[in-house]
C-alpha cells in the first residue's frame, strides 16, 4: 500500500530547511491574505493539505470566497491552474479528456490522437462538485490517487505536482449528488469554510467587488515539491503512530476499543488510509511550524478535518441529528492524549 519511507528529517541542512518552510509559509499567507479577509483556519488547513501532498474538500455556503481562495493559492505558488464547474450533465471526459478521430492531410490515414482534459494541470479546482452525478466524479479518482489517467488503453501522466481542491455547497439538496465514500477517502482533509466574524465581514462589504491587491508568485512548483519532500521526512514517534491507531480503531463499531456512546452512532469508521493521511498532516503542521518532530497534539488538532468526511454515521446518529464532528469529539474524549 505504501512506497519505503524517506530519511528522517535531521542535521544541518533539513534544520536550515524547516527555516525555510516556515519562511516560505509567512510569505504565502501574506500573499493570500491580499485578497483573502479573515478565514486563518481555513487557511492553515489549506496549506496543511498542500505541503502534505493531500487534496482538499472545502465545504461551505456560496460567498465564502472559496473559489477566490484556491486560484489566489495557484498565482502565489506559480501552478498551472485548471477550474470545472461541476454540473448535471458533464462528462467524465469533459475532465479527463478523450480519443478524437484525425486524418492526415497528406496520406489520408486516420488515427486517434488523445487530447487532454482540464485535469492536466498543478492545481485543479473542482468547483461544486456534488452537482455532477457520482460517475463523473469518479472521473477524478485514478487521478488524485495515482497522479495519472487512462483513456482509450493508454495510461497518461499528470504533471507535478498535482492537488485536487474541491467545493462542496452544503444547504441544497436537489439537483446535487452525495460523493461515493472511495472518493470522500481520497481527500486529505475535508475544511468547514464558515461565516467571517463581523471585523472580518466590514471589511469584506467595504472592499466591495474588488478582488484585492495583484498575487506575487512566492515558490516555484519545484519549491513546492522540495518542501512536501521535507515534510514526509520529518519524524513521527511510536508513541504518536500509537495514538493514531487507538483513535482510527475507536471510530470502528465492531472493535471492542470503539466507545459503547460512539458505537451505536456509526455504520462504519475511518481506514488505515485515514490514518497514513493523518499522520502526514500532523508532519505538515509541525513543519510549518518549524518544529522537527510531530506531536499527539498535531494529531488531535487534525482528527476532525482529516477523519470527519469518512465516518458513516448509523441511523440512529442522523435521526438524533448528531453530526459526525461531534462523534469525533466523544472519540478524543475516550482516547485520552
């Protein structure tokens, strides 16, 4: 399931290199917040799921500049950028791209030629993506967990490298389709995009239509890539490893460890892909930080964000209205730090 794990983060140089991540970090939030008002949590998050190598699964009501935010992220890292409006009647190949049919001029032969889709590019943004009906949204699948495409018997590689960011309105119900768990699995952290506070909101009405001072690109996409490097040799202990294992198998109702309050409110818990997600974003967050070693305090801090989106709650959660963010706070509860 999973490659040889790099080096461990350590020495001179990677010393000098979280310097620089957490430089890099500063610089980038500077540049987003030129256009972006509040929203900090969002994007800590944003940049957790980046330089974690994950995708991300923005979910929040229209207006929440959620489109502005992740185009505003594609000018300041310089990637190439890719935007699908999701609705009912697009087509897998609309996303991916397909075989046409070509006649040489010359010799009169024909002969497919493929001709790539939007999802040729660094950075795609999957704009309501619950529109579309779950076989076009599968479209993506190979894509964000292989990095590559098949169309007509031939597998081609995307570019590197390569983030699915997608947004999901939560409040309409008709014309919208529920996304297939394989697919909720493959993003990295799903991030609640809520309301401003009220600072934030004057400011937002007074700024009006305008979208805000011009993006500086900050890294290069090989910057990029050299930085999620970093953070998938930074350390993670056994005793964190330990915890992230206790919390995947407390989610799970047929595991004796699984908290008799929190076993009748779910069908299903979080896999092991959850768990090897989770603990690359607790690596992300300490090096964004600056700090060479990933905490349980990482861990917890990321638990709802990275697992929420993969709990299947039981019919008695959703007819007691209880969300699954609240099944994953009585989860940290039973799995003490």
């Amino acid at each position: 399931m999973t490659s040889a794990a790099p080096a461990p983060a350590s020495g001179a140089d990677d010393r000098a290199a979280l310097a620089a991540l957490a430089a890099s970090r500063e610089r980038l939030v500077e540049q987003l917040h030129r256009r972006i008002v509040g929203q900090q949590n969002v994007i800590d998050l944003l940049l957790v799921c980046l330089f974690g190598g994950g995708h991300g699964l923005f979910v929040g009501v229209p207006g929440l500049a959620k489109t502005l935010l992740v185009s505003s992220l594609a000018q300041a890292l310089d990637l190439q950028f890719s935007r699908v409006q999701f609705t009912p009647d697009l087509m897998p190949s609309d996303i991916t791209g397909s075989e046409v049919l070509e006649e040489d001029q010359a010799t009169g032969k024909r002969h497919f030629r493929f001709v790539a889709g939007p999802v040729f590019c660094n950075l795609l943004l999957a704009d309501e993506i619950n529109r579309s009906p779950p076989k076009t949204q599968a479209a993506l699948l190979q894509a964000m967990q292989e990095a590559r495409v098949t169309a007509g018997g031939k597998t081609h590689p995307l570019p590197q490298p390569f983030h699915v960011f997608a947004t999901q309105n939560p409040i309409e119900q008709e014309g919208t389709y529920a996304l297939p768990e394989a697919q909720l699995d493959r993003f990295h952290v799903q991030i609640a995009v809520r309301y401003p506070d009220a600072d934030a909101e004057r400011r937002i009405v007074a700024l009006g239509i305008d979208p805000g001072l011009a993006i500086t690109p900050v890294l290069t996409p090989a910057e990029l890539m050299a930085h999620q490097a970093l953070v998938r040799r930074i350390p993670v202990p056994e005793s964190v490893v330990a915890h992230v294992v206790a919390l995947l198998r407390a989610t799970r109702p047929g595991e004796p460890s699984c908290p008799p309050a929190v076993r009748e409110l779910l069908q299903w818990g979080a896999g092991p892909r959850a768990g090897q997600q989770l603990v690359a974003a607790a690596q992300a967050r300490a090096a964004l930080d600056g700090r060479p070693a990933v905490t349980i305090t990482d861990v917890r801090a990321l638990a709802e964000p990275v697992l929420e989106h993969r709990l299947v709650r039981s019919f008695a959660a959703e007819s007691r209205s209880v969300s699954a963010g609240e099944i994953l706070k009585r989860v940290l509860d039973a799995v003490p730090a």
